[in-house]
C-alpha cells in the first residue's frame, strides 16, 4: 500500500470479498466502482444505477466508448446480456422497495452509531446528494469503501458527525486502508486490521472507540 491507488485497490478487492452470488447491488462513485473487478471466482453480480440501468459491465476500452452508455457518475460502461432499462421512477422504486442487496458507497464521515456523512462539506460548490440517501435508506446492506482517514491525518471514524448527514445509523460495515471494522448495537467492532497494522495504530487515528473481537484477524486479500 505505497501509493493511493495502492490504497484504493487494496479496499475495493476486501469489499468484494463481502459479495455473494446472486447478489443485486450499486455501486458509488470512486473506490466502490473499482470492487467488481475483484469479484471471486465464480460470482456473478448484477449492477444496478440510478439512472435507470440494470446490468452493467466493465469499464468500455478506450476508443470503443457509448455516448448513451453511462452510470449515475456518468462515467461510460458496458452493458451485460440481459441488461435492461427503465425511467428513474423505477430506478428509485428498486432502491425504495428494498431489491438492493448491497450498497457500496464513500463516505466523508461514519459515526460510532453507523450515521454517514457523504455528500456535503460546508464551504464548498455542492453537486446534490443524488441517490445516497435512497440508497442509505433501502439497501439492505450498505458498505463504506473509504481511506481511513484524511490527506491530513484528520479522523473520518467519529463519535458524532459534523457534516451534512446522508441517513441515521444506516451503515453495517466500514472498509478501510487500516481495517474491517462492523457497525453494532454494542459499538464499533474491530474485526479486522491490514497486514503491519496493530490495533492500536488504528484507535489512533480513530475518533469513536473501537472494540476489538477477540478472534481479531488480518485483513488477506
């Protein structure tokens, strides 16, 4: 993990050991559109976007671009047999009736109780929070990909938020370059650590307390 890239590929290819076969999920912007390349072998999973898309693929090679072929990024994909589409109404009624699995977002801040903050910084030209509270709110599952924590060395794991909230005690699982860590009704649960990493570096650079599990392990990807 020497570089950022190092850091984003190492947390998406943990991500996707989460996945299972079947699976029907959506995928935000940055780090979470990098975990289906490290699926298992032998699982497949669907991918949906909000804008009204189901069953999207790879990335398209360079040159072989499709201007109607984007996701809610509106970053060009491909598209995979079956895949089908349809308005935002039912894009967004996907989401609502709870037929997402899995929801793999960023985050700029996770509290200790799994409220996110992913979408404003006060200050800053906003581009609107899009799909995230949807998704927050309807997917049965919802992951954070993010570094875990700033350019600055500032914590993005806190005791309480203090940006713009995106939903309340919505997350189950926090993925990060340092750790696995699970969102319970006991408090954060330090599953796992990365390879050189001791827990105590990762409380360090950690604003809520983290509980370690007994059966600690490290994070193998």
């Amino acid at each position: 993990m020497a570089s950022p890239m190092d850091k984003r590929e190492f947390i998406a290819r943990r991500v996707a050991q989460e996945f299972r076969d079947g699976y029907y999920c959506n995928l935000g912007i940055g780090i979470p559109t990098m975990v289906p390349n490290y699926l298992p072998a032998g699982i497949e999973v669907i991918l949906q976007s909000e804008n009204g898309m189901l069953g999207i693929g790879p990335y398209p090679y360079e040159g072989e671009e499709d201007p109607d072929l984007i996701n809610a990024g509106k970053e060009p994909v491909t598209e995979i047999p079956g895949c089908c589409y349809f308005t935002s109404a039912d894009s967004f009624g996907m989401i609502r009736g709870r037929h997402i699995d899995a929801s793999v977002l960023g985050a700029l801040q996770v509290d200790e109780k799994g409220t996110l903050a992913n979408w404003a910084v006060p200050g800053k030209i906003l581009k609107g929070m899009g799909g995230a509270m949807d998704l927050v709110a309807g997917a049965r599952r919802v992951i954070i990909a993010m570094e875990h924590a700033t350019k600055e060395g500032t914590p993005k794991i806190m005791k309480k938020c203090t940006l713009p909230l995106t939903g309340v005690e919505v997350v189950d699982l926090i993925v990060t370059d340092l750790a696995v860590i699970e969102v319970t009704p006991k408090g954060l649960m330090l599953r796992e650590v990365a390879p050189g990493v001791t827990p105590e570096a990762v409380q360090k650079v950690t604003e809520a307390t983290l509980v370690r599990v007994p059966d600690l392990k490290t994070i193998s990807v």
